[in-house]
C-alpha cells in the first residue's frame, strides 16, 4: 500500500452470472489527481466504480484507500456521482440539496452557506424553490453535481459528468472538476467517453476493455509513447528532393500541401536522431518553417490501444 495514492485496487475482479465484467484489474489513482477511467460501452468502468463507492463489492482482490483497506466509513465519506441520476421527484429542489448535505453529516449553517455558494456558482439561484419533477436533464445534473460536491470529499467519483451539458454548461463543470483539485486537493475519479473532456481535464488515465486494464498511466507519457517519434515539419521547399535526402534517417508518414511551394509533413524519426539534430540537417536542405512535436490526442491513443489489443486476440 502507498500513501501517495487516494486509492489503490489490487487484482480486482467481478462475475455477473458466467459473464466476467471486471477481470484482475489493478490500478493505482495518484492522490491529486484527476484520474479518467476510460473504455468503450460494457468494457467495465461503472462496475469499477460501483465497487469503489460500496454499492457492490468484488469477488475477489481488494481495494485501498488512502493506505488504509475501505471500509464503509471510507465509503461514506466520498463524492459520488452515479451514472444513474436520481432525485426525488416530489421534493423541490432546495429541500432536496438540503437532505442530502444534512445526510453527508453537515450542520444546517454549513449546508445553506455551501448551498448559496455552488447555486450561485452554477447559476441555479432562482431554482431552489422549483419542483425536481419540472427541471431539464441538465439541470438536474447540476443539482446532483452540487449534492455530490457540497461537503467537500478528498475523493470524488464521476461517472460520466458531463453526458447531458450543453457546451457552455459541461464547459462550466468542467472547470468546477478542475477547482475542486487545485484549491481543495480533491482527488477525482471520473468515467468518460467524452476524449475531449480527457484532453482537458484528466492527468493519468486508465483503459478497461472487455473487463482487463489494457492501458494506465500519465496522460503526457501515453501521449509521447503513442506519438513514436513523429515530428511535424513545415518548410518551403521541394517535398520530393527533401523526401529523396532524407534517406533510411526518417520515414516519411503523410504529406500535404499548403500552396506557394509550402509542405506540411509528418515524420517518424528514429530514437537515434534527436528532433534538434534532424532540424539542423532539414534547415540546410530547405526553408525551414516550423518543426514540432506530432501532437497526439487521447482519442488516437486510445484507439491504438484497443486496436493492438484485437490484434494481438486475433493473430
Ligand atoms: P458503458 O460505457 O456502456 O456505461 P461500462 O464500461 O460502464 O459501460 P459496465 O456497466 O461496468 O460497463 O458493464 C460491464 C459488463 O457487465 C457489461 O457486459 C454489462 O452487461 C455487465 N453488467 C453490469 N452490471 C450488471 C448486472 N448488475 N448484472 C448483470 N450484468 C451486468
């Protein structure tokens, strides 16, 4: 067990039935970190975290938190967000927050003060005295993102937090999510098929499929891994005189034009000859107008990983 982590899951595993849902998964969630659990429909990911908020337990591993093995006081103190929202209809929308925060084990002063705070944060002001039954998807989600937060938990779980926002909304949360781990430390566990919500706000992740971790880490060394040395570099220039000098140095990925005798080309170097090294040599052949690191988004490292895992079941 490792005190750097808020949570740690050892070789855990689930049955439904016959049908394993989670297969001997480990994982390891920095503590501070906003951690992505990540995985196409039916991969695992609600059944993980289900497991960790308590409201099923694995058969078979076992799960740490903050070093010590989760108990069900552990559990009752996290955020939790399930992917199946649920408020109670009949209750109207203060009255509602306000249960929740009492059952969380906050004062009343408490709760109204946090409660004025986050309504005004998410502009929902005017809503406390409106029924639940009469509020939008989304604005429903908001309440339940508020209800999650309100008592400040160091570990936070989102399952998919942002399905139902319109862009300014998710837009919105998303810098709440970001808030929460900056000013308050929280460490937060969120499930997400949304890539650019993982780009944005997530720095390690995790990749279920099929109910094994198929991927884990920094989001910035998954990122430079998958890249594989590609570089991209725009020049003026003859493209097929360079292509022709660059020899077996550097592989030559794609290529397009931009016009006015200007290239913009991807190209994979060798780990032997380091970026700057090839640019003075690419500077000498050609007028040179930018050379970077090929960017890499989660949406590619991802499908590469599913991919290669397929691949490797199939051959
Ligand atoms: P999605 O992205 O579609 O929400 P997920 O990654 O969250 O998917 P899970 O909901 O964890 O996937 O489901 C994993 C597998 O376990 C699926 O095949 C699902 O049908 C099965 N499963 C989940 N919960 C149950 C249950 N209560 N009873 C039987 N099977 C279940």
């Amino acid at each position: 067990m490792n005190d750097s982590h808020s949570l740690e899951l050892f070789d855990v595993s689930k049955r439904y039935g016959t049908h394993i849902a989670l297969d001997g998964v480990s994982l390891e969630v920095p503590q501070g970190s906003i951690f992505g659990l990540l995985g196409p429909n039916g991969a695992g990911k609600t059944t993980l975290i289900r497991m960790v908020a308590g409201i099923t337990g694995p058969d078979q591993g076992s799960i740490s938190y903050f070093g010590q093995p989760m108990s069900s006081e552990h559990v009752s103190s996290l955020g939790y967000l399930p992917e199946e929202r649920g408020l109670y209809k009949n209750m109207r929308v203060g009255e509602q927050a306000m249960y929740f925060a009492r059952l969380r084990g906050m004062g009343k002063k408490e709760a109204e003060r946090e409660l004025v705070d986050w309504f005004d944060r998410l502009e929902v002001n005017g809503w406390w005295d409106k029924e639940v039954a009469d509020l939008s998807k989304g604005m429903a989600q908001k309440i339940q993102f508020i209800v999650a937060v309100l008592h400040k938990p160091k570990f936070l779980i989102l399952d998919e937090p942002l399905s139902g926002f319109d862009p300014i909304n998710a837009s919105r949360i998303r810098a709440e999510i970001n808030r929460l781990r900056d000013e308050f430390g929280t460490t937060i566990l969120l499930s997400t098929h949304d890539m650019s919500s993982v780009d944005e706000l997530c720095d390690h992740v995790a990749l279920i499929n099929n109910g094994k971790k198929i991927l884990e880490g920094p989001v910035s060394s998954l990122r430079e891994k998958a890249r594989a040395g590609r570089i991209e570099l725009k020049f003026r220039g003859n493209l097929i005189g360079f292509t022709a000098a660059l020899g077996a140095g550097a592989v030559l990925h794609e290529a397009s034009s931009l016009g006015d005798n200007m290239h913009d080309v991807v190209l994979g170097l060798p780990p032997s000859i380091p970026i700057e090294k090839f640019l003075k040599w690419a500077t000498s052949e050609v007028d040179v107008l930018s050379c970077t690191p090929k960017s890499v988004s989660m949406d590619e490292v991802f499908l590469h990983a599913v991919q290669a895992v397929s691949n490797t079941v199939s051959s």
